[in-house]
C-alpha cells in the first residue's frame, strides 16, 4: 500500500526501516540527533535507536568520513552526512583517496559499505559557498558509485539500496527537494542503482537529466505537448554512476535527437559527458545540445540564482530548436 510522503521523510523512512533491521547500522554527522539535521531528514531518530547510533558529530568533514570509513572497515554500515556538498571538499582525501580504493587496493579483500549523504542545488538563495552542484566531481571517481534521487520513491528506494551496498555510495539529494510529495509504499522496496528511469514517453526529442532539474523537464514536456505537439521523453538517469547506457540507448535511437539538462555549471560537468556519451552510444544521432548551469559563482539573490540555472522556459526553448 502507497501513501504520500514528503522526499524527506521518503528519506527517513527509508534510514529507520534499515536501523531496525540491521544494528551495524549508525549514522554520524553535524546536527543529526537533538536539531533532526539540516534538512530534518534524521528527525526522530535520536528517539527511537538512542545516542550510540545517532551520532552527533564535530564540525570537521574529514573526521566525519574518516570515522565512517574505520566503522566500515571493521564491519559497521555507517552512514555519514555532509551538511552541504561544499563542505565535502573538505573531505576530498577521505572520499577520493580512502573510500572509493580500499577494496581495489586490498585485492578485494576489504570492503567499504558507508553511505555518503549531502545535499546540493539552487532554490533557497544559500549563496556561493552552499549552493554548488558538483556531482560530476565524484562521478569521475572510481570506486565509488553516485545516486541523485529526484522524487519521494526513488528518495526511499535508493536510500535503502544504498545502505545494502557494499561499496561506498554517495546520495546526493536537492535542497529544493525536500517538501516535494510523491507516493512511497509501505515497507522496504529497492531501486536498482546504476538504473535510469523513463518519467515520460515521448517520440520526437529525448531529455536526459536528473535531480531538480527532472520535475522543470516535465513541466516543460507537458506544456510542449499540449502547445505544441511535441512529443518528448524524460529520462531520469537517477545514477551517474554506474550509468545506464541501455536504457539511453533505447531512448536516443527512437528520438534520434537529445537534449541534455543538468544544473550543475556547463564547463566540464555532467553535461558533457552525456554530451560525449550520447554520440557514443548512438553515432548516427541527428542532433545532441546541452542545457546546463551558468559558469558563474551562484549568487544570493533569488533572481540571479534562478537565473543562473535552467529554465522551464529554456528547456521549452531548446526543445523546440531540435524538434523542428
């Protein structure tokens, strides 16, 4: 049975319903436990499995996946939160250098199951230094693997397989997300990581995107249908990595033109890589552009900050260029 939860609480439930399965289980990060963190995800959860197992931390990244990568390593399944995807930086060696090669360099004898949680993105003016999209950073990173949940299912879903996972896994949420509602069933359920999702069919032009940007692109295929008569089809890759080249694939062969849509800045981002990867997989496509965040420091202001990254409008605008 289904019911609406909010992607926050799709969240939560997803971490509770683990906890109780599983006592290895313990959450480590800044403000987790009496304030419920940042974004209220953890609310509760002091309460139900006490201070042992969630742990407020220091304001000190490297500690934080530094202890979840000892925890792990000795047979814990933490999961560590990073209050901002900027403040990772911070832990740059702990995630690139420790996480993501001790099973490579131990000749898979060590393993490394910790979840990495943050949360990044435009939509509450939190200005440059807590506003940044930078997915494509450990994307790029061997070991480890990357999940950008756009809805409340998915949030549950990717969660709870992200827990299960041996490996480390980054969930990297939407600030812009949280209050969004969507129908999550009852009990634990999975989705597969490294799986993209088709939110909506179409025929005429393929959108690939993720995250935020996933509700703005059907929000633009809807109006286009009805406007315009284009018929678009929304893929939510909801992973980057791994990647899902075969549903990709599929897609763009049926379309034959794309248009790529991430918020994250355009140099050198997640863009051009799915810019570069389209072409790849399907070398007779007859259009491929890109749509991405402005290369600019994100900015205070609520109108500069909208500015900065896509549009529905643009998204429509863009749309309409490869479709005619």
């Amino acid at each position: 049975m289904s019911r609406m939860l909010t992607y926050r609480e799709a969240l939560g439930e997803g971490i509770k319903l683990e906890m109780e399965r599983d006592d290895r289980i313990f959450m480590l990060g800044e403000d987790i436990g009496i304030y419920g963190g940042a974004y209220k995800v953890s609310k509760g959860l002091l309460e139900l499995f006490g201070e042992r197992r969630i742990m407020d931390a220091p304001m000190s990244e490297s500690l934080i996946v530094g202890a979840g990568i000892g925890a792990a390593l000795i047979g814990l399944r933490p999961i560590v939160e990073l209050m901002y995807i900027d403040f990772a930086t911070l832990a740059s060696d702990q995630i690139i250098n420790q996480a993501a090669k001790f099973h490579f360099m131990t000749g898979g004898n060590v393993t490394v199951p910790m979840v990495i949680r943050t949360q990044q993105g435009a939509g509450r003016s939190a200005a440059a230094q807590h506003s940044q999209s930078l997915e494509s950073w450990y994307a790029h990173i061997p070991g480890l693997k990357v999940v950008l949940p756009a809805t409340a299912y998915d949030a549950k879903g990717l969660m709870i397989a992200a827990i299960r996972d041996n490996n480390p896994v980054m969930v990297i949420e939407h600030k812009a997300l949280y209050t969004l509602k969507g129908e999550v069933p009852e009990g634990s359920y999975t989705v597969e990581i490294g799986k993209a999702d088709l939110k909506r069919e179409g025929t005429d032009v393929t959108i690939l995107t993720y995250s935020k940007m996933v509700h703005l692109c059907l929000q633009a295929a809807e109006t286009l249908a009805q406007q315009q008569g284009v018929s678009v089809e929304v893929v939510d890759l909801r992973s980057l990595r791994p990647f899902d080249e075969e549903t990709i694939k599929i897609s763009l062969m049926k379309t034959g033109k794309v248009l790529i849509v991430t918020e994250s800045n355009k140099t050198a981002g997640m863009s051009a890589e799915l810019f570069a990867k389209s072409w790849e997989l399907v070398p007779s496509l007859k259009q491929v552009r890109r749509l991405a965040g402005k290369d600019v420091i994100m900015a205070c202001s609520p109108q500069l900050e909208q500015y900065s990254i896509p549009s529905v409008e643009e998204i429509q605008a863009a749309v309409i260029e490869l479709a005619a």
